[in-house]
C-alpha cells in the first residue's frame, strides 16, 4: 500500500501565504456564534448604535471605587453583603434603582465600577446579572460602554465562562451595539486562557472581517496562541509582518514572544536572529527576554549556548531566578548531561533559590529517560522530604517511568493517585497512555484510552494525533496510523515538525525508506527544517528496509559534519548498526558517543549487550552490564532478553534460566521472548523435559505461545528423527489457534532432503492436509521443491 502512495498525499502542500487557512474546529461554539454574527451582518440593514471611548479614566487598571458617587457605593456594598454569588433571591430593581432615580452625572461611571468591583471579587454571576439587568432597560445604548462590555467579557473569562461571554457579545451585536476592539481582544484572550486557541484566531479572523483593526496588545496575544499551537513560523513571521503594515510597531513583549514562538519548533537560529533585532530596533533586552532566550536552547538540546545565554544576563546586571535555572536544568537533561543538571540544582540552593517542583519534575523525568530509576526514585523522594509537592507533570513523568517498563499495574496506580490528589489528567497525561501502550503494542488499549480522553471532554490536538500516529504505527497498523492523519488534516490542524517526525517514524518500522526520502524531501520544500528526529528515522527506514549503504552514507555525513553530529543521532547510529548486525560499525557509533563527552542512555547500553549477544561476545557483554551497574542504570527486560540470548547459544545455556528467575524476583514481568529463549536453550541442548517444563510455565503466566515457540520444540524433535512427537507438537499448536508458517514443516523436510528419504518426505507433504486441514496447495509446492533442493 506504501509503495503506491504519492508523497503530497501524506504530505500536502503549504496553503497560499497571503490568507491564512481557518483554525476554527467543527462544532465550536465560537464557530455558530461567528457564524450568525456573520447571518446578522448581512440581514439587518439597521444602524449600529455608536459606543464611545470608555469614560472611566481608571480603565486597564485594577478596580478602585474612586469614581463610584455615593449613591453608588451603597448600591455596590449592598450587592457584597449578599452572602452567595449565586443568590437569585437579589431584588437588583430595589438595589440599582437609586442610581437612576436620584440626580447623577454619569451613572455610566456607576455601572462600569459596579462590574468591575463585583469581577473583582470573584462575584461573576452577580456581575453578569448586573450587566444583564442594564442591557435589558430601554436606554440601555446610553449606559453600557465599551469599556463595561469588555469587562464583563473579561469577567467571564476568567471564571472560564468563555461560551457565556461569546454568547453575549453575539446578542449584543445582534441588539446594535458595536463591538470594540477591546472587547473582542477580551475574548480572544479569554479562549486564549482557556486554552481554546483555535477559536481565539476564529475571533480575530471575524474582528478583522468586520473593519475592527487590532491593536498592539491583540496582535501580541495572537502572536503568544501561534506560539503555544506550535504554528509553523512562516506563519508566525506572516502575522508579524501584517501588524507592521497596519502601522503597528512591535515592542519589547512583541520580541520576546517571538523567542517564545521559536521554542516548540527548536527553531534557535530564528531565536538568535529576533534577539538581535531588539536591540536594532532600540530595545534593551529584559529579563524575560534571557530567560525566553534561554528556553529556546534548553528545548533544542543546547546546554553550552544556553551557559553562554546565562553569563550574558549576567553581565548585563540581570540576576538568574528560578526559571533561569530550571531552564539550564531542562537544557542539560536534553543533551543527556544528567551530572551536570544534578549540580545546577546545587548551585541554585547555593544562590538562595529553592529547587521547586518544576526543577525536581525535570530531573526525574531525565533519569526516567535515561532509564535510571533508582536515581530518578531518589530525586522523587527529595522533593517529598523537601516538602514539595508534586504538580500533574510529576505524575506524568512516573506514568511513563513504570509504561516503559511495562510495569502496567504500577503505571495504573500513579493515573488513580492523580485524581486522589486533587489533580485532573492533562492532555499530556492521556498522550503519555497513548505512547505507553502504542510502544507495548497493545492497540485495543490505545483504542480505548483515546475514546476515554475524548469522554473526559479533550479535544485531540496536533500532540495527540502525534502521539496517535506514532502509537499505531508502533503496533504495527500502519494504515490506522495513516488514517489518523487524514483525520488531523480534515479537523485543520496543520503538521509541524513533530507531525512529520511522527510520519517519519511510522514509515521507518515498515522499511519505506523511499517514501521517508520523499518525505524529507517534502519537508524541505515547505522549509521545516528536519532535525535529529527526522535523521534518527531516516536512518531507521534505511536499517529497516535493508538500505544498508544509504545508512553507512548517512552515518559518513553525521560524523563528518554535513549533518550536525548530535548524540540522538549518534544513538541512533548504535542502535541501526546494531540491529543489522555490523559489530565495526556499532562500536564506531558508540565510541563517537563517548569521545563527545556523553553518557550513554539505557537503550543504546541495550542495543551493545545485544550485537555482543548475538556475537557471543560474553567479555564485551558483560562490560557493558558492569558499566550499567556502575552507573546507576536499571537493566530493563530488554537487557535480560539479550542475556538470555547470549547464554542460550553458548555452554552456559543453564544462566539463561537463572536471568529468568532473576527477573521474576524483580518484580519485572517476562515477555514471549524471555520465555522462548529458555525453551530454545535447552531444546537446543536436547534437554525436552526442563523446555517442557519451561513452557508450562509460559502458559500459567498468561502468554500464549506463538509460533516461534512451537517451532523451537518441532524442529528440535524433527532434528532427532522423533516425527511423532514433531506431528504432536504440529496438531497441538493448529488446536490452540496458532497458525504454522514455512519454517514449521521446513524443519522436517530439511531433514528428509538431509539424509537422502526424499520418497518419505514426499510422502509427508502429500499428507500434510491430514494434519493441517488448512494448508494450500502453494505451500505443498514450495515444500517439494524444498525437498528437491
């Protein structure tokens, strides 16, 4: 199917620069609104009724009833008497009535600081009866501002009354009130703050459209939401250069949100390139404009840009703060630099600033990743002893530490402890599920998990269709993972590197290393510049699809230089040599590795153990392990399988069994493969009874043999000439739902063709459908022509 699939159909084009595409996600409630805003523009020929500036000289600050008349305080201490927000027994005809009846100058002022004050006080819902009381009185075009719309707007959006707050400004554009500018930025923001980005750009889409022109603090508040949806930069740079043209310069907040805009992206040379346009542009940098600064390099894996980032704040009189630090941290921890992430931690306790959640969150989740658990349990119980308490990316991170282990009942646990807490699963919580379980290859889980995510009331985002394509691409459903895709482009999120890299991913696990060329290809095209992501799977797909020497020559430009020669990629070299079984190649990779001062990770100390396994090099093997155990790594399954299979083809074949045992003590959980390799190491050494034995155990855990399993025990009796027992095993296996493949019955007839009873093994294949009814007539021909030679 991959063969036939044309790159613009998984990558399409770019849309046209000029009008950006609509963000708006089906079914908002933002999407209606605008929608009969727009009915309403078009149907009602009526004049608007004109609202002023704001009178209220105190407008943008916080409340203060310095301009209340005192009429107008007795109203408002009447409403704070009220004991609930939600009392509906408040007489508000009695209550504001004395502002209307008694002689005032601007009884505007009064209601303005009315709401405000109620806004203020948290009193949302008596706020926004008191502006509904007024909107509902004859004048009300004479006593509602700009300024009470957008406060009240803004009211409800703190209170995360967003859809209350649209509802409103639709009802009031369809009653002849114009709405301003400030109260459409209101809104915007209020999506923004409740994290419904795709609805703030449909407002401002629809603001524009309406000749209401934005200001500066609008553009810088769209600018921050481009930033946090991860919007492609080209897009960031075209909103920028739009804000220009309407004669709005860009200020300091203006720059600094677009350092922040590069982060997502890794995007650090456009970060460095905006740093100096502040100061060309007669700014000086601020704090925020360091730390933002900082962050970019700490996301791109850049710790010694990001030291340099620090000493330049410093020098320019600006002290580190706690999220200077925890920036430095996150920078060391990405690299791989975990020593050294340890002793900021130190230096900043040195400095009088307390490590705080984020800075203990961080440093667990970079031994979690490096797959040091016992250091990773010790960071975790500091920040108990310390008193700090654990936030959800806290919970997150263990969720994934037991996930990758496949300590399922644990994973589990830590999701409950969430809600125990007083926490509620985040979008990054349901996404850690997904890559768990798309990683274990369970897909009816991540299946279901998605369907609770969207119960739970998430809306899947670019993240989690990421996660989604990766999750089934790793179980294999290639086709799943495709149809994810289409499915994020038919609900309009645009792909960003990450998507990409997710696509990537699933071609390399299928081999598709043209298609992954097309990709990369296409990705230079719309100008996403590929990263160690998109190399990591490129080579992956070479390594898969048995491109050998287009690996080899990646390699070449990866230490050479023409690509950046970043420990992902030198990995990633270890772990695709490894796989294809060329020892010089493997040890170049891990060397380069060590020679650029990093510590390998638990997968590329996985990956050594196995080519050594595989070439029964115990001395080497058995390094790598003692390094391990050195360093604090916690050997995972997938160590203890390559040892087994070390073992398993040597003398020693008995160790194999002892590690099996060594992992249940753990608590850890064997796999088909820790079992299988038992069972091949003594039915290798023609001990049946202990394989026997083996297997039985296998069942009892709750794994269904496959077919490798069944295999092992029929090509061992074959190879002793016991073909009943052979046929036993054949008839036991098609009973229990496994399905023999070519090298089941291979076996037997290598045998036959071996000593020369050609006549008996074709005897043996024109009976085979008395043991297996379901075998075809093309098998039974692949089998004579074995047996021929």
């Amino acid at each position: 199917m991959v063969g036939n699939t044309s790159v613009p159909l998984l990558v399409p084009k770019p849309p046209p620069p000029p009008s950006p595409p609509s963000t708006s996600k089906p079914f908002s409630i933002t999407t209606h609104i605008i929608n009969d805003l727009n009915s309403s523009t078009t149907s009602h020929s009526r004049n608007r009724i004109s609202i002023t500036k704001s009178l209220d000289p105190n407008s943008g600050k916080p409340w203060n009833n310095h301009n209340l008349s005192s009429t107008g305080k007795n109203v408002l201490n009447t409403l704070l008497l009220h004991s609930s927000d939600n009392d509906s027994s408040i007489q508000l005809d009695l209550i504001l009535g004395p502002i209307f009846t008694q002689p005032h100058p601007h009884p505007t002022l009064d209601i303005l600081a009315i709401i405000k004050a109620l806004g203020f006080t948290k009193k949302t819902q008596l706020a926004f009866a008191v502006f509904d009381w007024v909107r509902n009185r004859h004048d009300s075009a004479n006593l509602l501002t700009a300024s009470s719309i957008a406060v009240i707007v803004k009211t409800l959006g703190k209170a995360g009354r967003v859809s209350s707050a649209a509802s409103s400004l639709h009802t009031l554009q369809n009653d002849g009130f114009e709405i301003d500018v400030y109260a459409y930025t209101c809104l915007i923001t209020a999506y923004a703050n409740n994290g419904r980005y795709n609805d703030a750009i449909s407002v401002f889409h629809k603001m524009q459209k309406d000749g209401c022109q934005p200001t500066l603090i609008t553009y810088n508040t769209i600018l921050d939401i481009y930033g946090k949806m991860g919007m492609p930069w080209s897009r960031v740079t075209s909103l920028l250069h739009a804000m220009k043209t309407n004669g709005i310069a860009p200020d300091l907040y203006t720059y600094n949100t677009l350092i922040t805009c590069c982060r997502r992206g890794s995007l650090y040379e456009q970060a460095v390139n905006v740093f100096d346009r502040i100061k060309s542009a007669g700014f000086v940098p601020d704090r925020v404009t360091y730390n933002a600064l900082l962050d970019v390099f700490a996301k791109s894996r850049l710790p010694e840009e990001a030291m340099q980032v620090l000493q330049d704040m410093e020098t320019n009189g600006f002290s580190p703060t706690i999220v200077t630090f925890n920036s430095l941290i996150s920078a060391h921890v990405r690299g791989g630099l975990l020593e050294e992430a340890s002793r900021l931690k130190i230096q900043m306790a040195e400095k009088g600033i307390k490590p705080d959640v984020f800075t203990y969150s961080t440093l667990l989740s970079g031994f979690v990743e490096a797959g040091k658990d016992e250091f990773a349990f010790k960071v975790y119980e500091e920040m108990k002893a310390a008193g700090c308490k654990p936030n959800i990316c806290t919970f997150n991170t263990l969720i994934k530490m037991h996930g990758n282990r496949g300590k399922f009942v644990e994973m589990m646990k830590v999701f409950e402890d969430i809600k125990e807490c007083g926490f509620s699963p985040d979008i990054v919580t349901w996404n850690t599920l997904l890559a768990v379980f798309g990683q274990n290859q369970l897909d009816s889980e991540v299946a279901g998990v998605f369907k609770e995510m969207k119960r739970s009331g998430f809306v899947p985002e670019r993240d989690t269709f990421n996660t989604l394509i990766s999750a089934y691409s790793r179980c294999g459903s290639f086709d799943q993972a495709m149809a994810v895709y289409k499915s994020m482009l038919e609900a309009g999120v645009s792909p960003d590197l990450s998507t990409y890299n997710a696509v990537l991913a699933a071609l390399a696990r299928g081999g598709f290393w043209e298609q992954s060329d097309k990709v990369v290809a296409e990705m230079k095209y719309r100008r996403c510049k590929p990263n160690e992501l998109t190399y990591s799977s490129l080579l992956h797909a070479y390594a898969n699809g048995k491109a050998i020497d287009r690996m080899k020559a990646l390699g070449k430009e990866i230490y050479y230089g023409s690509i950046e020669t970043h420990p992902v990629l030198l990995k990633t070299l270890v772990l695709v040599c490894s796989k294809s079984n060329l020892l010089k190649e493997t040890e170049r990779a891990f060397s380069e590795l060590r020679k650029i001062g990093i510590t390998p990770d638990l997968t590329t100390l996985n990956a050594m153990i196995s080519i050594y396994g595989r070439r029964r090099v115990v001395s080497k093997a058995n390094e790598i392990l003692d390094f391990m155990n050195e360093n604090g790594f916690t050997p995972s399954l997938t160590t203890y399988n390559s040892l087994m299979y070390m073992y398993s083809r040597s003398e020693k074949f008995e160790k194999s069994e002892e590690i099996l045992r060594m992992i249940l003590k753990k608590g850890m959980k064997p796999d088909k493969i820790s079992y299988n390799t038992v069972i091949y190491a003594y039915c290798r050494n023609g001990r049946m009874k202990e394989a026997v034995r083996i297997f039985s155990e296998m069942k009892d855990s709750a794994l269904v043999p496959n077919v490798a399993t069944y295999n092992t025990f029929v090509a061992t009796y074959a190879a002793d000439s016991l073909f009943v027992e052979a046929i036993d095993v054949i008839r036991y296996m098609i009973k229990q739902g496994c399905k023999p493949d070519q090298n089941t019955y291979n076996s037997i007839v290598d045998w036959y063709r071996k000593h020369k009873r050609k006549e008996e093994g074709n005897s043996f294949v024109k009976n085979l459908g008395n043991i297996d009814p379901h075998v075809s007539k093309e098998e039974k021909s692949r089998l004579l022509k074995r047996l021929a030679g």
